[in-house]
C-alpha cells in the first residue's frame, strides 16, 4: 500500500481477564479503509482468524509445549507445522480429526505417501 492509498488510522484498545489478572494491550494500524465500520471489522476478522488458527496448532501439534529455542529452529519448526497443517487439511479420504490424522500417518505409511503427495 502506498502513502497515496492510506484512508485511516486506527486504534484498537484490546483487553483480556485471566484468573484474576487484566491484561491491556494498544495496537495501532494504517489502512486503505474509510470508515470505522469496515476498520473494526477487518480486524476482529483478523484477529478470528488467527486465533483460531493457533488453536488448531496446539489441538493438533501441541504448539505451546514447543520448546525450541536454539538459533531459529522455533521459526523452523512452525513452517513445518503450517506445512503439515494444510497437507492434513488437503486430505480428505478420511473423516479423522487433524489430530486423527497426523497420528495415522505417523502409523500408516501408506497413508503418509498419500497425505505428503496429495493423492
């Protein structure tokens, strides 16, 4: 986005309650949107998303007892899971969990040919 196609600025003040702890949190953002309206939206969408996604991670890989820490293998290994993630989401020839399915292609061979090869 260039300067030209800027439209807005936003703010959004993010608060959150865990046990008996309040977190705040401002996050700023530069968009091509005119009205707040359309800024909320795509932020509670993006924030949707991503959040569920991270559930999808831990659910299925167990993400948050990730201790990878050396050099940039935490980074490493999170490509390894997305990538592993949509191939598990491509595979459609059983109606297993992602979890399910990570597990019997860990057991089944043939069925790890057919998940890595998208067959």
């Amino acid at each position: 986005m260039s300067v030209a196609g800027v439209r807005s600025l936003g703010m959004v003040e993010a608060e959150r309650q865990i046990g008996g702890t309040v977190e705040r949190e401002v996050r700023y953002y530069i968009s091509s949107l005119a009205s707040v309206g359309e800024m909320a939206r795509a932020v509670r969408g993006h924030w949707g998303l991503e959040n569920g996604l991270h559930w999808v991670l831990d659910m299925s890989f167990r993400e948050d007892y990730n201790r990878n820490r050396k050099d940039r293998s935490a980074e490493n290994f999170a490509v390894l899971r997305h990538i592993a993630l949509n191939l598990l989401k491509q595979e459609r020839s059983t109606k297993l969990s992602l979890k399910g399915k990570r597990l019997k292609a860990g057991w089944d061979e043939a069925y790890l040919q057919k998940v890595l090869l998208a067959i």
